[in-house]
C-alpha cells in the first residue's frame, strides 16, 4: 500500500534555453505553476520551492531582454532609409 502522506519530489519542468516568445511565454507559465504548486505543497521555506521562483524570475529576465533587443519602428525605418534626415546623428 502507498502511503499518500510521503512527499514525493517534484520535477521541474523541462525549458528550453533560446525559445521564441510563444515558447517563451508558455514556459512561464509552466513554471509559475510549478512554482505555486511547490510552494503549496512545501512552503515557502522550502529549497525546492526557492529554486522554482527563481526559475520563474530567470525566465521573466529573459523575456524582459528577448523584448528589449527588438528594434523599435523608428530604428527598423533608419535601417532601411539611412539617409534621411531624422535618422542623421551628428556628432559633436
């Protein structure tokens, strides 16, 4: 017979280092409900429980850099017509 009462060690979802931001998303997801459900079944002392919000917090860091590293409108038309003339950066 299986005594129910024994915590069984929780297994972290599994995340892929370089995903698009649809992955990326989903991923955070995952783990913030890994997370909560550790910190239920654990408490907030736990190691196990620590580690998987500091996942989520990784994960959040991530998607925060994914989304700066997107060039903005204005920077994608100076790529494109670098001549014109608010796109000219003089230097002084």
């Amino acid at each position: 017979m299986i005594n129910i009462s024994e915590k069984q060690p929780a297994t972290a979802p599994q995340f892929s280092q370089s995903a698009p931001a649809e992955s990326l998303e989903s991923s955070i997801q995952a783990a913030l409900e890994h997370a909560r459900r550790l910190t239920e079944m654990n408490g907030v002392e736990s190691v196990e429980t620590a580690l998987a919000w500091e996942v989520v917090e990784e994960l959040m860091k991530a998607k925060r850099e994914q989304k700066a590293k997107t060039p903005t409108p204005f920077e994608h038309y100076c790529d494109t017509y670098p001549e014109a003339v608010e796109c000219r950066v003089y230097d002084l």
